[in-house]
C-alpha cells in the first residue's frame, strides 16, 4: 500500500522548525511493516495544503497530513480536507466538550470559539482522542479504500496519537506488508556490519536488510514478507550469532541502557571524568530517568588545574606527556575509582577540534579509559569528522568500551 | 521566485536519518531573502526521482535536489535530471582529477569506476566544487530561465557547498525578494515577545514579522521586501530598543557566545555545578570550539554524597531541605565560588522527572543559583513539559541568569 504524507506550515520551509514528526512517522510506520513511500512539505495557506491533498491522493491509499488543526486563522487543513473529500463538517458536541473539559483543568481561559473550529469534524470521520492537547485527529474516508488522517502539529501531540489511534485503524484497513527485526551494533564500522549481514542474508530468502548508523551504533533492519518469516528469524539468529557481543540483547534502546542494565544487575556505581566532552557523557547517562540506580556524578575537567584539584592527575604527567595522552586518561581514571563509592568509571581526554591540534596530536586524537574496580585501561583513539561528531563518537567509544569491561569482569 | 527542494534517500522516509538539510536551506534561504516554497522527499530509485524532478520543474524557477549523487548502485539522481532535462553526461577530466585527489590525500584506495561516475557531468552544467567529499554539486539550466541544482546529501558536504556555491549563483539569476533582520530575545517568554514586535510592526509599512521559538531563546525575524529597507530598520531599532538587555547584541549566535564573550571581556573564569542537568550545561558551553578561554569545568553532582564530597553541601541541609531546593542550590554554587581560580558560577538542582515529584515538589521544579564572585543568587523555576525540555530550559535560564548577573556585576 502506499502511505503518503504531508507535512504543512512555514516554518518547517523557513528553518524554523526540523522536521521531526517526519522521522517519527517513517521509523514507526517502517517497525509495524508498513513503508512511508513519499513525504511533501507545504507553507500554511489554503492553496498549498489542497493542491497538495489532491496531488497525494492520486497515488496514495492513505494519506496523512500533520499541522494546521489549531484554532488559529492559519489553521485550515480541516476546512481544506472537507472540501477536496466534499464533505460537510459539524459541530461534534462530545468534542467540544471534552476541549473545555481540557482547557479547564489546565486553568487556561476557554475562548468559546476557538473551542468551536477544533470541534469541527467532517462527515463520516473517526475522531481520534488528543489527551495531549485540544484538537483531535480526523481519520476521513476518502473513498475507493483510501483514507485521509489529520493529525495535530506539536510532537508531543502527534506522537502518542499515531501509535494509539492512528496504528490500529492502519491495521485494521490494510495487513501488515513486511515483517522486521532489528539488531543494533557497537563499535563495530558500518561497512563491516553490512559486508556479515549482506553474507548471511543472501541466503534468507525473502529478507531484505536495511542499515541506519548513529554514533557508535549501526541499526541493521532486517525486513521480509509475512510468508518468510521463517527465514527472517533465521536470518535475525544467524547474525545476532556472528555478531556476538556487538549486538545488544534484542528490545535494548541502545548502549545507555546497556551499560545500565549491566550496572543494575551488579549494584555497580558509575562516574566519568570527562575533558573534551565537556559533560556530554554525563547527559547522555541522565537523559532517560532511572541514572540515579547507578551514576554518581561527572568531574568535568576542563582546564588541566581541575584534572589536579579534583582527580589528582600529577602536574609532571600533565608536562611530560600532555592533558591528551594515555598516561593523564589512566590518572582521571585512577582518580575516580579511588573515590570509595564509584564501582566503574569512565575517562575522556582528547582533541576535539577544529583547532587545537598538532601533527603529533590531531583533531579527533582522543584516550579513553575504563575500569571496573582494579581491572582498569586505556585505550587510544582517532575519530574523524566535526568537533561535534568527535565529541559523539568518544561518548559512544567509551560506552562500549565500559560495555565490554563489564561484561567480561573480572 | 519559487524555490522547491527535493530530497532522496530511503532513510529520510524509514526514520533512519533526520532531515536537517531541509532546515538549514530552508534557514540560510531565509536569511538571504528568498523563501523555500515547497519541498519533496522521496524514496531511492530512478522512477521516483525522476516523477519528482519533473512535476516540481511544472512550478518551480529553482528545483534543489539532495543526495543521490555518490558511487553505488543507488546513486542515480545525477543520471535522472540529465534525462528529465534532456541532457547527454560526459566525462569531466577535470573533476575526475579533482576526485582522485582528494581520495589519494585522505589514503583511500581510488576505485577508479567509483571516482568516473561521480565525474560524470550533463552537458551545459556549471560544477560546484566539494572541498569536503568527492561528489561536485551540479547547477543545470533547466530551460525557460529556470535550473536544477543537485546537491550531495552528507551535510558535511551539503552547507558548505549551499553557502559558497549555490547562494551566489542564486543571487546571480534572481534578485532576493526580501531584505531581513534578526533579534535574538532571551528569557521572554514567545506570546510577550510576539505582543510587543506585532505592536511596533504594525506602524512600520511593509514588514513582517515571524518568530521561531527554541528553549529559552525567541527568534523574530523581520522581512520586508527592498523597497521598505528604511522601515525594516526602523522596526528592528524600535526593537531593540523596547527588549533591552533581553535582546543579545547584533550577530550574537546565542547565550553560551553571549556569556561566553562578557566572560571574556573581563577576562574571568566560569564553573558549573550539575545535578538534574546530568552535564549538559558544561556540554553546552563547550559545543563550540574557544570555550577553554574562560571555562574551567563542571561538577555533575548526581548523587546527594557528592554534593557534600566536592561541593561542601551540608548534610543537614539535604536532609532539612532536601536536594532540590534554594538552600542546596546556594551551597552548590557557595562550594564551586569557594575555588580559588573560579570567577563566575552557575549551580542547577531540580526535578527533570518524568517520575520523583510530588504535590510540594513537582516535576519541572528547578533551583538555578548564579553568581560572580560575592554576589550571588538563587532563582526558583518551574519548567512544563518533558525530561529533555526540562533539562533544557534548566540549562537556557541559568545561562541568562549569569548574563544579567554578568551585565550588572557588581
């Protein structure tokens, strides 16, 4: 089947907002077996959003348009929806109800009338509840089998919306195209990752493999019609087998919860020291709820008289081989585990860039070093790429690399 | 002028890949007073790409294409538009040239099938030199005083290229149809802001406003087409002037740059210390390069133990308060402003939730403490929505606390 999708308002066109329902949709769609075949992004204005609902419609079965429900005078994909489908649109009193029921309890001044126009539904359209805001989601006919859904704007709206009502009305309307598997990978180059999986997968039949890097990570998507799912299982086996302890443990998010996980069982503490990451680690460890089971803290050693003062990392190592060096990682990190409450630890130095680096020392020069109790190491590495990207590569390197201490510890 | 961007790739419709190509063009072309009408995004595979080429040329005066210009079997975006426009591709020694050198110099081994295909030129085009990868962009008459202009998809390669290559030969073809001034507002919050622009506008002829909102930061952005340049001006000064010191100075990137430069200009240090922020405020302030000119570190005190351990906040007051409240943020910041090289403090302990509030306590609740030197201050915030945006607001407010504490010290 075909699913399109329009993205409508301004500032999406302007720079003023990224684009991240559109990711949102296609990774849901893509883990449910459905493909997002095309994406159209169109300025407010009621032109625009109906030239486009019309051209969508010629080729696709389902049509999704996301923005313009608000009860603003931009907002006039519900008007424009109705009119291309040629319905009416009434007034739904349960609706408007339960709009002044949600502004109400959040204190907010009812407007009567911009309660009103997110009341409006077409003929014959499911409404799909928003417990998140005020103007609910519109499933329309559109008829020889096709459907429009408008959805709201804002990602905390959209986002629930689409995986509670709009996911079960898909599937209830079309089977499921492809079954899918993922495996994800760390630290391991994607074009090694490709070249095992390509090799296992060339004897599945009928799956198909897809690869997706982040920092650190490489998402393999294995997908396969619903006849082979057999092989799909096979294929997912076969390379969960050859990857080994690259792959994390199937539903795990990514290496945070990884490294977590492995800390929780132990009832392991965690700190970092970090230098050219700036407390980038220590973020990224806190940016889900639930680090309190297990990270302590960061010593974020910037300037190299904190590296002194707080991890006691020796003035003559600092002269002799440099704040970036193996022997100033190994003192952070000698520094951190002799405080008496840190199990494990992490330690960062490096170059991160663009300036600031020598022939001897380049940009993306970085040691890390990581240690479970007494078993402790540094290891060097050389990352490519933007100061930005230098800095999410030595935060996912170090990840990994803990990983693997806590896995194979003592 | 209209200008519609096309977008290949598969990973931008399967959430593999966000797409920020979009907002950066759709933002630089803003800046330069152009304005992107539309764009497409549309899966690998040359019948897609070549229905989008053509329907888009039916409207557009410039059709931007993005990706599908590299070595494999999957790059063919550059064979698509030569036919869609009717053009023979040739060999061109010189980008062949180009190409190899730039693989030899990074010591990867020159595929010479792979360098000739991206050497590949269609007739009539104008080559956009790449310093930064091997595809050149390609700028293409398209018949009718319009063009096609294809662009390699890696950003690394893709804003350069946009900036240096594409927006001269944009203003070359067509004058830019709005000139535009841009005031960055810290600390207000979006509807006070957009109440006090709208008001001065409305008595400037010609110029429109639009804002964009990120945490702690409004952007307005003002346009107005060539001939009301004197009136555009004279907003953006009635601006300034109604905002004050909640407006940042003139080609200010941002408040870390803000903070970054007074500190500068004083020549004084800065510290943070961390809890519910996890390190993303050192993060922040480190993102970009220079920040070694004043930053010295941060203490990512996570754990109660270590606010006590290296902050020196009293037990009694945890206990007695508790950790999220104003007397532990003022000991935070007491115990970083006690070391004797740090100027300038920032001290930030909250609830990021989404769990660990209550009815006294609630999710969002955050005690930021700044000072410089002997003056100092706790403020108490209560930030709405999710884990990060908490995170971040946290993070924004206690960067404009500092810069008003750094703009009156003493």
């Amino acid at each position: 089947m075909n699913i399109h999708l329009i993205c409508t308002g301004t500032e999406l066109l302007n720079g003023g907002t990224l684009n991240t329902n559109l990711a949102f949709i296609g990774e849901v769609l893509r883990r449910d077996g459905y493909a997002l075949r095309r994406e159209v992004c169109v300025p407010d204005g009621a032109a625009a959003i109906g030239a486009a609902v019309r051209e969508e419609l010629q080729h696709a079965d389902l049509v999704i348009t996301i923005g313009g429900l608000g009860p603003t005078s931009d907002d006039l994909t519900r008007d424009v929806v109705a009119d291309v489908l040629g319905v009416k649109l009434h007034l739904d009193a349960t609706v408007l109800a339960t709009i002044e029921a949600y502004l109400r309890k959040r204190g907010a001044r009812v407007t009567p009338q911009s309660a009103r126009v997110q009341a409006m539904v077409p003929a014959g359209a499911t409404v799909l509840p928003n417990p998140n805001g005020t103007a609910p989601g519109l499933w329309c006919p559109a008829g020889a089998g096709r459907a429009v859904v408008m959805l709201p704007g804002p990602p905390v709206e959209l986002k629930p919306m689409f995986v509670d009502a709009v996911l079960p009305l898909l599937r209830q309307g079309w089977p499921p195209e492809l079954c899918s598997a993922s495996i994800r990978v760390c630290g391991v180059p994607e074009p090694t990752v490709a070249d095992a999986v390509d090799r296992i997968v060339a004897a599945c039949p009928g799956v198909t493999p897809a690869y997706c890097a982040r920092p650190g990570l490489v998402e393999v998507h294995l997908t396969a019609p619903p006849v082979a799912i057999a092989s799909l299982a096979d294929a997912e086996r076969q390379v969960r087998n050859e990857l080994g302890e690259a792959a994390l443990p199937p539903g795990c998010s990514g290496m945070v919860e990884a490294v977590g996980n492995l800390l929780r069982e132990r009832r392991w503490s965690l700190a970092t020291a970090e230098s050219c990451t700036g407390g980038a680690l220590g973020a990224l460890l806190t940016d889900r709820p639930g680090a309190s089971d297990f990270f302590r803290g960061a010593l974020v050693t910037y300037a190299n008289e904190w590296k002194t003062a707080l991890l006691s990392v020796r003035p003559e190592t600092l002269a002799q081989h440099g704040a970036v060096s193996a022997a100033t990682a190994a003192e952070m990190l000698d520094g951190l585990l002799s405080r008496p409450d840190v199990d494990a630890a992490i330690a960062i130095t490096g170059i991160a860039g663009p300036d600031g680096g020598s022939a001897e020392k380049p940009v993306g020069l970085v040691f890390i070093g990581t240690g479970v109790r007494e078993h402790r190491r540094v290891q060097r590495h050389l990352f490519p790429g933007s100061r930005e990207t230098v800095r999410q590569r030595a935060a996912a390197a170090a990840l990994n690399q803990l990983r693997f201490d806590l896995l194979h510890y003592p």
